[in-house]
C-alpha cells in the first residue's frame, strides 16, 4: 500500500506529463520538453525507489528521448 506522500508525488508528476502532452499539443515550445523531462524523469524515479522495471526502463527511454531533443535546441 502507499503512502499518502507516494500518493501526491505520484499524482503530481502524472499532473505533470498531462501538462507536458497539453504544450506539446499547443506547440509551445521548448517548455514541453522541460515539463515532460520533469514528469518523466521523476516517474523514472518511482519506477526504480518501486522496482518497477516496465516502468523504469519505459521511462528511461523516453527520458533520454527528451533530453537528446533539449540538447537539440541549445546545441
């Protein structure tokens, strides 16, 4: 069972990757990268403190995914 603490972080960053998907829908850009970076490298977070490797290894990936497009935009 989790914790009320889990709980919020956990809604918090699913808050978050929603927020990140909304910009990138309205194409407001480079912030959809920075919220979805944020969103997904704390789910990474969860996915490994949780020993969720499905988790883990998705976010893992999309989190690299992010950060080569932010690297994109200020290299």
């Amino acid at each position: 069972m989790t914790s009320l603490k889990d709980s919020i972080i956990e809604w918090t960053l699913t808050v978050m990757l929603i927020a990140g998907v909304a910009l990138t829908s309205f194409n407001v850009y480079p912030l959809n990268l920075w919220v979805s970076l944020a969103g997904n490298f704390g789910w990474l977070y969860l996915g490994w403190i949780w020993r969720k490797w499905s988790l883990f290894v998705v976010q893992l990936i999309i989190t690299a995914i992010y950060m080569l497009g932010i690297s994109k935009v200020y290299l």
